[in-house]
C-alpha cells in the first residue's frame, strides 16, 4: 500500500523489504549476528567487506562483496563498524546517494565527540539518508534469541519515510521499535548503552552509606565496647551476628524511604493549594527512584531473612544453649516458663513473617511483566494500600524486638542507643505523617487538589488612587 503522507506509517512497507536485499558493512560479532537475525526472518542479505574473500563465519550462501558493489545492489545498507572507520565512506559517496545508512555505533564512553556518530555520518555523506538504530541491542542477544532484556529499538531520522522503513526491518525481526524523533536525538540514544544502572545510582549510594554507618556503629557498641569494658573478644560477631542487625535495619530505614516523598509531595500540595506546580528537583529525584529504593531494601529484607534461618545451627548459640541446660542441671532449677515473653516472642515472628510476605508482593508487582498485566487501580492499591501495611508491620516486628529496652540505661553503651532504635525512626515519622493526613478533612482535601482544585489566590488590594477615575 503506497502513501503519499509521509506521516503515515506504511503498513505494508515490511513485506516489500523482505524481497528486497539488506545490505550490512562489516563483517564482526555485531554485523554476523545481524544478518544470522534478518536471514532467519526471512531478509535477503549481503555482506559489505574491506576484504571479501577474507571474510570468516559468514552463512554459506550469502554474498560478501566490496562495499561499493554490495551498495549498489541495496536501498538500506547497516554500518555495523566503528566511527573512526568511516573514512572509507568519502570514497563511495556517489554510490551512497539516497541509500538509507542505519549507524549501529556507539563510543567507549558518554559524549566522547561533540557531535553523535549519526550526526558525524550524516555530515560525510551528505547525499545518505542516515537513521540511527540498533545500538541499544547487543550481538550476544541477537545471536541467542535472549531479547527480553533489551527487546527495545530506539530509531531516531530525520527523514519519516526512512525511519518507518527501519521500524518494518525492526518488527520483522521480533523486536520493538520506538520512535524516538529527530537524528538530534542520536546523542542521548548513544549515550543509553553506556550508562550503568542509572536510576539506582542514587538508591545504591544511599544503601551503602547506611551500611557502613549501622555496621560501624555496631561494630563500636557490639564488639569495641565488650573488648574494652568487659575485656571479652567478641569480635566473631562480625561474620554473622553483626550483618544480621545491619540487613533488618538498612532495610526497614529504605522501605520508609519508599513512602516518604509521597508524604512530602502531599504536605507540599497542601501548602502550595495545588498540583499544577513542579516539586524541588530533589523531591522529583527522590520519587523516581522510589521502585529501586524498594527492591534494595527487598534485598536486604531476604538476606535478613537467610541470616536467621542459620541461628540454631551456628557454634557459638549452640554452646550458649547447652552450657545454660548444664547449669539448670547442676543447680536443680528450671527456668520458669514466662507467658509475656511468650506472647512477646510470637508477635515479634508473625508480625515479621507476615510483613516479609507483603514486602515480596510488592516487590512481584514491581516487575514489568507482572505490573503490565493489572491496571492502575490494583497497581496502586498493591503499591499504597498493602505497602503501607507492610511497613506497618515491618516496624511492628522492630518495636516488639526492641520492646522496652530503650529504656534500661545499661542498654546505652557509650550514651550509644540500641541499633534497632535507629531502624525505627523514619518508619515513625513516615507513619505519623501518614496517619494524619488520611484524617478526613486533610485526605478530603489532598484528593480534591489532585482532581484539579486549586486554592483561590488573594488579588492585591488596590488603593484609594487605582480605584478614581482622573479625568482631565
């Protein structure tokens, strides 16, 4: 089907190019698996080489030609080479004239040009209609058929009619394409590969530096302070003992942090009497990076959960327990069986098995192939409604544990308080605030904000002059 709008994606334009050959330059990982990838959906192929009889791995049947000849014979040619072998390019521009370059590149490192490697080969060839396309997937994926991990094509042009023509070869090989707008896009588009993990940059600093503060602390009031009051070498409990406060706390300290900004943002809504305003950059920072916070203290949350699933069978409490059952024996005393203490210690585990499991439908629902099969409403009713239940439970099974040791002085070693009140703080905070603004006349009025109500704002008053009439 023909269009004359070059607006108008041409449907049928897929078809077309599977009869017509599709020229590749290069004859490396990512070129070979490329073609292996368009010969198996059935694309005509034919490889461009400095060397044409030197080439190696190649399908049998397909044709290695010089590059000018392999050109000659293709509309769509893709440069699966490197930006500083694009010389050879100058040579053959007259062959290149209307052909459509796809530039697969990308740099050793962010903005390592002034200009993208699209942009360069645009300005080289300038009778080429250049598209940027297939840098975001690897070889080792195309070769393997493992493309759910980055199934995503993102195709930027300045020519429509070539970029659909690219989005057709992109659909016909089982990935997605997404148009991603003007060939000044190719820039940000290169740089994505090369970014590492950059929404949990900020989460994973902030878990580090709590880790090694709550594991320094202990550290100070578990095993220096024993060491120099008592003159006991505690220092095995660093292996175990020590890792297993620092997990539940860091944990329980980035699931507040979760929450928290929604707390801020409604405080700030409130204030300011509408939505209709854009939060500090760190507030909008801070929200979007909320689902990384979440799984790293999930993380935690199961190795603090492995962590004590190895208590009975670990030498030291194993000792502890034996040496306590030969000293009821030789005294002829058995402890007496206390039911507040029982009471206690079976709160503490229901309250935290039962705020784990929560903690890990959360974390379920945060993945892209569960959370793309609920709508909005049982999405945020997961995320809202039951993660505040897990926080509350979560920080229920901390108060248990803590109980009322905070306030026996000889728990403060150092003037030093125990380590889990420090896990208590933020969740406090977080569910104070909560809790106050879900009271009726607040919440009625969060959700009206939210709907589009704005507050009235005051007109300034006018003075006596503003209000005559001079006339002359």
């Amino acid at each position: 089907m023909e269009t004359n709008d070059s607006n108008l994606i041409p449907l049928c334009s897929g078809f077309k190019e599977k009869h017509n050959s599709i020229c590749i330059f290069g004859t490396g990982d990512f070129g070979r698996s490329l073609g292996h990838k368009l010969l198996q959906n059935g694309f005509s192929v034919i490889f461009g080489s400095r060397n044409p009889h030197a080439a190696a791995m190649i399908p049998n049947g397909v044709e290695v030609l010089c590059h000018a000849e392999a050109a000659q014979k293709c509309s769509i040619i893709f440069l699966a080479i490197q930006r500083h072998h694009y010389d050879f390019l100058t040579e053959i521009t007259d062959v290149l004239q209307g052909k459509i370059l796809v530039d697969v590149s990308n740099n050793l490192k962010i903005n390592q040009y002034p200009e993208s490697n699209a942009e360069y080969l645009a300005g080289i060839v300038p009778g080429a209609i250049v598209v940027k396309a297939f840098n975001t997937v690897s070889a080792w994926a195309l070769q393997s058929g493992t493309l759910d991990a980055n199934r995503q094509v993102f195709v930027c042009s300045n020519d429509s009619k070539a970029k659909y023509a690219v989005m057709d070869i992109v659909r016909g090989i089982g990935l997605t394409p997404q148009d991603h707008g003007s060939l000044m896009a190719s820039k940000e588009v290169e740089n994505y590969p090369l970014q590492l993990f950059p929404m949990w940059r900020i989460p994973i600093y902030i878990c580090g530096g709590l880790t090694v503060f709550v594991f320094l602390y202990c550290v100070l009031r578990s095993v220096v302070y024993p060491a120099i009051n008592d003159k006991k070498d505690l220092s095995y409990y660093i292996v175990v003992s020590i890792p297993n406060m620092v997990f539940p706390i860091v944990s329980l300290i980035l699931f507040a942090l979760v929450y928290l900004p929604g707390v801020f943002a409604a405080v700030l809504q409130l204030y300011r009497g509408t939505k209709y305003r854009r939060f500090p950059n760190w507030l909008d920072q801070w929200m979007l990076c909320r689902k990384q916070l979440g799984l790293v203290a999930l993380a935690y949350a199961f190795l603090h959960a492995i962590y004590t699933l190895i208590i009975p069978i670990r030498y030291s409490v194993r000792h502890r327990i034996s040496s306590l059952t030969i000293a009821q024996i030789q005294t002829n005393q058995t402890k007496e069986f206390i039911h507040s203490s029982a009471w206690r210690s079976d709160l503490y585990l229901a309250f935290g098995i039962l705020g784990f499991f929560f903690f890990v439908i959360l974390g379920i629902t945060s993945l892209p192939s569960v959370s793309n099969s609920v709508n909005w409403r049982e999405f945020r009713f997961v995320q809202s409604k039951l993660g505040y239940l897990a926080l509350v439970l979560c920080t229920a099974h901390a108060l248990i544990f803590g109980w009322n040791r905070f306030l026996n002085f000889s728990h403060y070693r150092w003037y030093m308080p125990p380590p889990y009140t420090l896990s208590l703080v933020v969740p406090c905070v977080v569910l104070i605030l909560k809790f106050i603004l879900i009271t009726p006349c607040l919440d009625k009025r969060i959700t009206k904000i939210r709907q589009g109500w704005e507050k009235p704002s005051k007109a300034p008053k006018q003075t006596k002059y503003e209000n005559s009439h001079i006339t002359i």
